[in-house]
C-alpha cells in the first residue's frame, strides 16, 4: 500500500486505509475520505499540498497529512 | 413537535436553525429570507459569529439562526460543538439542511447527521442552475422518497425556490406535512452493538439525547458524549463499556463510512451524469491560481489590488469624516455659546474628535470587508489561503488568516474585524491578538517622516529593519500565545476549494451593511468612550496637556522614558499613539512648544501638521539614537483606541483585550530601549 502523495496528477487510486489521530480521521473523513472511496489526484507538485477531487469535490490536502492516506491504484 | 396542534398562526416566533457545509449558500438562503431585519453577534462566550434574523411570512413571524457552516456534527470542533448542542440543546422548531446539489454527494453528509438529532429536518437542495448547467439530473421526487423529508430544488442565488422554501417551512409549521426520515443503516455487525450500548446508556445520557445518536458518538469516541456517560456512569459499568468500544479502535471511520455509504446508494437512485464526466475539467485560472510559483504571483497581485482599493476607497473617505469634525466643531461652538467652558470643551474637545475617529475607522472598515466580501464571495480566498497556508503554518496560523493580517496593513481595526474570515474560533483569537503587530498606514506615515527627517538615504535600511522586526514579532508572539496561552487545535491543511461562482452583489452588500453596523454599535461606542477619557486625563487640572493628568504621568514614566533616550514630552507623544497613531505628530508639535498650546490631547485628532517646521525643530531637539528608539517603541505601541475596541467587540474578553494592551506596552518600551542602545552604538 502506498500513500496518496505517490499518485501523480490524472491518476486515479481508492483509499485503502486511513492511519493517524481520531481528530484527525474525524477531519478528512467528514470531508469524503472513507475506505473504499474512488479519487482522482488533480495537482502533485513535489512540495506543497496536493489537490485531490472525490465525492464531487476538490479538497485540499497538506503533504503530512496526506501521508497518513494509504491507496491504491486503479 | 408543539407546532402540530396548532391550528390557527399565534405570535410565538417560530425558531428555524439553518445547518450546511460552508459554500452551500447559508448566506444567500439567510439573506433572501430576513433582508435588512438580522442581528450578527457572538455566541455566548465564544469568538464564533452568531446570526439571527427574523421574516413574517403569511402573516407569521419566523426567527432564523445561522449556524456554523461544518463539515460534520462531531466534537472536534468549536464550530460543530456550537451547531449541535443548539439543535439538541435549544431545540429549534426546524432544521433547514443546506446542500449544494452540485457536489451532492458531499453535501448530504452533514444532512446524515442532522437526521439523526431530534429536531425536524427539511432539506433545500441550492444551487440548481449549477447542477444544471453541469447537466446532472436530480429526481426530486425520488430523493424525497428516499429520505423521507421534504425537498425544496432552489437556486437561491437567483432568487429561485425561495418562496417554495417558505411554502415549505409554514407547512411544517403548521403539522401538514409528512415527515418520516429515513435514518443512515449500519452494517449488521453494529445492530447488535448499539442496542446493547442503548440499553446500557438509557437513563445514564441527558434526556436531550437521541439515544441512537448517543450510541452512533459512543463508538466514533465523540469527546464530548463519551465524558457526559462516562461522569454518569457508575465506573464498574464504564469500564466495560470501555472493554466493548476497545474493539472498534477505527469507529469514526466506520461511522463516516456507512454514512457515506447510505448517501451513496440514495444518489445513485436519483442523481444521473452525462457519461464520462466524473472529473470536472479544472480552468487555467484555477490552475495558475493554485499553483506553488504561479499562485504566490496571483495572490501577491490580487492582494495588491485590494489593499489599494480598500486605501483608495478608505482614504479620502476617512479624511473627509475627519474634515467633518472641524466643521461640526466650529458648528457646536457658535450654538454653545454661554454654556459652561467645561461643558462646550467636553463637546468639541472630546467627543466630537470620538465620533470623527469611529467614522473614520467605519470608512476603512467598510472598504476592507468590500474587498474581502468579494473575495470570498468569488471564491478567491479559499485559492488564497491554499497558496499562503504553508507560510502562515509557521506563525501556527491558517491559511485563512493570511487576508485579514495582510489587511491590517490598511488599518488595525478592519483587520481584527477582519478575522471573522477564519472558522476556527481558536486560531481567530490568536489573529485577533497578532493583526495589531502590522504597522498600519498611519504608523508607517509617522515613522517614515521621523526615519526620513533623520537617516535620509539610510531610511531604506530602518525600513527593512522594521520590516524584520515585525516579522520577528509575529514569529515570537505566536510561539507565545500557541506554547503558554491558546492551545489551538490548528493541525495541517485539509480544506475544500469550492467552486468559483459569480459575485452576488446582494450577499456582498449585506455583508458589508451588517458589518458597518456591528462595528459602530460595538467598536465604536468604545471608541468614543476612550477618547472622552483621554480627553479628561489631559485636559484636567489646568485646561492643558502640558500641565495635565498625563503630563504627569509622563514625568512619573520618565525613568523609563530615560532608558529610551526619552524626556516626558516624548513619552506622551508616543501615549497619543494611543488614541491614533497620526496624534503622535501632532501632539509633538504641541508639547515640544513649536505649535499653539493645546487644551487638550484629543484636540489635536484634526489637526494638521506642518511637517517642514516640526522636521526642522525636531532635528535640533533629539538625538538621532532617541529618535531610532522613537520609531521602534512607535512600530511596536499599544494599538489604538479603535484596535483595542475592535479587538474587545470580537474577542468580547476583557482579559484578552488588556491583555494585549499590556503585552504591546511592554513589547514597546523594549523594541524602543534597544533601538535607542543599537542607536548609540552606531551613531
Ligand atoms: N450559481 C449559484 N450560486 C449560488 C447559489 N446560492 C449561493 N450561491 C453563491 O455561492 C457562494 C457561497 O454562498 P454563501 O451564501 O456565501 O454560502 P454559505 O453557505 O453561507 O458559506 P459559508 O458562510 O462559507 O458557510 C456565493 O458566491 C453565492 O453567491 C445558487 O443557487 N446558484
Ligand atoms: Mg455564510
């Protein structure tokens, strides 16, 4: 499993798993990411945060957090 | 529900609560139904905004509460503790549940949690025309068929549906209407889980708790429910209950999952999408705006751009209230004639230059909220916090705070007001204390005359150094109040970037309009409450700054003033800071004996200054070490009377208000001692 700042922009991955915090898995769950939820990443630059579309919206994401994101690609 | 045996409209409001995630379009809902008869406060206590308005439809009055726009409903956040203990605690009459039909399946998140509290729900399914334009259908009918609630389509924007909304919400008021809610299902494995923590719970939770909501908390590990049954529980049994939640470590995330989960299976019922459009194509704009090099350039232009508008448009408004004064003035004291001098003096010398000093602020304050209504409105600032979050994350800030801390600039006031943009109430109190360390344009005037006047080619060098130095301040101060003071829930960036929409220009004038209003209910009373007291303290015994109240207290600082370079003349030029920061020169001119004796401080708020005599003067009278220490004890003063009134009316603290005019007092005779000891070195 890798974590969703591997995946370059266009490409498209489900979420496997979600490590961290209860906050914080409160936080981004509330925001659409769930186990089984279908993505696309939208910008990857290599510093930064990364834009991510799922559940009929773009979300934000810093790096450190989105290391806590386990996928896989589809 | 009480409203159900109702038959004919009585006069009892009818309390109606408005829930959604943030951009579904609360504001414009809000604002179409209660037009100019809205009130915008705090919660009690809190630094969360608060918005009631009321409406009469058919005859009958409606009260309408804006609650926090929130992702979800659970304890994580001042924001959702806020909207949930209201609907569970206060018991609104109704729910309006907003979502944004173009990003439904976000949306209806928060309606997954609404459904489950105990007051009635409908839904008002916004922003149509976008779903339409996108062409994704929705069938109505089917969703509320699924949900078991009533739907209203509406582009709120456009005015659409809201007066089916109203249809909608006298309906419920009056009992005739269906209401059956269907509620999110769990996995089998959790049936059994929950009646077995229900039955245990029952009787333990405020009757106030919807036990299967309770049940649903208690597995999410929801702070707030799991320290209510954990207090009423006896320990033995809490214990256990403990045993048996250990086994689901990852329950929020369960929770979120089967919620999604429902939604899922409803929008795939009714939504339907022209085939292969599942991701929006994004807009170059939308890419550069957001880009790591590209977006910096766009934010710094736009920024820019609004500074300038908020000055252009603030400036000469401001100079024309205070203009005013000397006309009011010279007005007062024809029709004063014969009054006692006392009297006709705390009229024209006190509360006259107040009132000038609110209208001016009210100009400055009204121009930046333009600039930023717009801005939000666009959709712009959510892009602006993104490219500037990984900068401000270092002052421990958000992205979010980057706009009102860049409009202190312009002036304190509109920046502190300005923090009402962050949705954290923690990290808005943090920038609350922070925006007065910007120097705003009139510190810069001052201390720019002085640094000129001394240092002429050298005065790029105080700039930069004072550029530094109020960097470093922010740096330091930030540590301080996140390390000792405000332990702020911060965390990284996860935020939405919802989609761009046109500037509604009603929702941007009602903005504005409640703004202004706000701040010269608040603010400005205060503001007109300090300079009167100025004005005793430097008028009072003698009927002259020079042998005043403050002129003493002046002479008692003096010790400190000396560590500065200062004598007391100087230090109650740099106290007149306090009441604005343009005083400063002006009350130089007086108590350095070069202009006309004054009655009083707050006399010299209109005043103008004649730069060249008072350059020349100052020259001969200090030393160019005292007046690098007056320039860095000027960068780092005690905010002005409208600051710290702003700074009260948002934090409505008392204890953070002085607070912050002690910290700022101390920071300031510190930056002023060692500037005057680097002075002496260098010169
Ligand atoms: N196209 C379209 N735009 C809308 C509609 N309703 C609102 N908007 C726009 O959507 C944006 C967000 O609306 P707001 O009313 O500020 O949303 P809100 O829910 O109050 O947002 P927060 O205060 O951030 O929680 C604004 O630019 C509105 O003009 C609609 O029906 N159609
Ligand atoms: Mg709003």
């Amino acid at each position: 499993m890798e974590s969703i700042t591997a995946l370059k922009a266009g490409e498209t991955g489900i979420v496997e798993r979600i490590t961290g915090g209860r906050s914080f898995i409160s936080r981004v769950s509330a925001m659409g990411f769930t186990g089984n939820v279908e993505f696309t990443m939208l910008q990857n630059f290599s510093r930064g945060p990364l834009l991510v579309f799922l559940r009929d919206s773009q979300i934000a994401l810093g790096r450190g957090e989105a290391e806590k994101i386990k996928v896989r690609r589809i | 529900m009480a409203a159900s045996e109702q038959t004919a409209p009585d006069d009892k409001s009818f309390v109606i609560a408005l829930a959604g995630q943030p951009n579904t379009g609360k504001s414009t809902v809000f604002n179409r139904l209660t037009g100019s008869r809205q009130h915008v406060g705090n919660w009690p206590g809190k630094t969360v905004e608060q918005k009631t308005g009321n409406f009469r439809y058919a005859g009958n009055e409606y009260l309408l509460v804006d609650l926090p726009g929130t992702y979800s409903l659970t304890a994580n956040s001042l924001e959702e503790r806020i909207s949930r203990s209201y609907i569970i605690e206060e018991q609104p009459d109704l729910v309006i549940a907003m979502v944004d039909a173009s990003q439904l399946e976000r949306s209806l998140y928060i309606l997954s949690e609404l459904i489950m509290l105990p007051a009635p729900v409908i839904l008002a399914l916004n922003m149509m025309d976008v779903a339409k334009e996108q062409e994704r259908k929705i069938d109505v009918n089917a969703l509320e068929k699924a949900l078991g609630i009533k739907v209203v389509p509406m582009s709120a924007a456009r005015n659409q549906g809201v007066k089916e909304l109203q249809d909608a919400i006298a309906e419920m008021r009056w009992g005739r209407m269906q209401y059956n809610p269907q509620k999110p299902e769990f996995k089998e494995e959790f049936v059994l889980l929950f009646k077995d923590i229900k039955k245990k719970i029952a009787g333990i939770i405020p009757s106030s708790y919807p036990a299967d909501w309770a049940a649903v908390k208690l597995l999410e590990g929801d702070s707030e429910v799991v320290k209510v049954v954990k207090e009423n529980m006896q320990a033995k049994e809490w214990t256990k209950m403990e045993e048996t939640l250990s086994h689901y470590p990852d329950g929020v995330l369960l929770a979120a999952e089967s919620r999604y989960n429902w939604i899922k299976e409803i929008s795939e019922k009714v939504v339907s999408l022209p085939a292969g459009t599942k991701v929006p194509l994004r807009s170059k704009f939308d890419r550069a705006a957001t880009h790591p090099v590209w977006g910096n350039f766009i934010a710094l232009a736009i920024m820019m751009g609004a500074l300038m508008a908020a000055m252009v448009i603030g400036m000469p408004a401001a100079s024309a209230g205070m203009a005013g004064i000397s006309v009011l003035s010279g007005i007062l004291s024809n029709i004063m004639t014969g009054m006692p001098v006392w009297l006709t003096a705390a009229v024209i010398d006190g509360l006259v230059p107040g009132l000038g000093m609110a209208l001016a602020m009210l100009f400055f304050v009204l121009a930046v909220f333009l600039v930023i209504a717009v801005l939000e409105d666009v959709g712009y600032m959510a892009r602006l916090s993104y490219v500037t979050d990984r900068f401000m994350q270092r002052l421990g800030l958000q992205g979010k705070a980057f706009m009102p801390l860049f409009m202190s600039f312009c002036c304190n006031v509109s920046g502190v007001m300005g923090t009402r943009v962050i949705d954290s109430g923690k990290q808005r109190l943090i920038a609350i204390i922070l925006a007065p360390i910007i120097p705003c344009a009139a510190v810069w005037g001052v201390t720019g005359f002085i640094s000129s006047l001394f240092f002429s080619s050298g005065a790029v060098i105080i700039v930069a150094a004072m550029l530094a130095a109020v960097v470093l301040q922010l740096v330091l101060t930030s540590i301080l109040l996140r390390r000792y003071v405000i332990r702020s829930e911060s965390g990284g960036l996860i935020m939405e970037l919802p989609p761009y929409h046109k500037p509604d220009w009603k929702n941007v004038a009602a903005y504005v309009w409640v703004r202004g209003k706000e701040f010269l209910k608040r603010a400005g009373s205060l503001i007109v409450l300090v300079t009167m007291a100025i004005w005793v303290l430097s008028y009072l015994p003698n009927e002259s700054i020079e042998t005043s109240y403050l002129a003493s207290l002046g002479r008692l600082l003096e010790p400190v003033g000396g560590l500065m370079g200062m004598d007391w003349r100087l230090i109650i030029c740099l106290m007149a800071g306090f009441v604005s920061k343009e005083a400063a020169l002006a009350s130089m001119a007086v108590v350095l004996g070069l202009g006309e004796a004054a009655s009083s401080l707050t006399v010299l708020l209109g005043a103008t200054v004649e730069h060249a005599s008072l350059g020349a003067y100052l020259m001969t009278m200090i030393s160019p070490a005292t007046a690098l220490a007056f320039i860095f004890a000027m960068l780092f003063s005690v905010p002005c009377i409208g600051t710290v009134g702003a700074i009260y009316s948002e934090s409505r603290s008392l204890t953070w208000t002085l607070g912050a005019v002690l910290y700022y007092t101390l920071t300031s005779i510190v930056a002023g001692i060692i500037a005057y000891h680097i002075g002496l070195i260098i010169f």
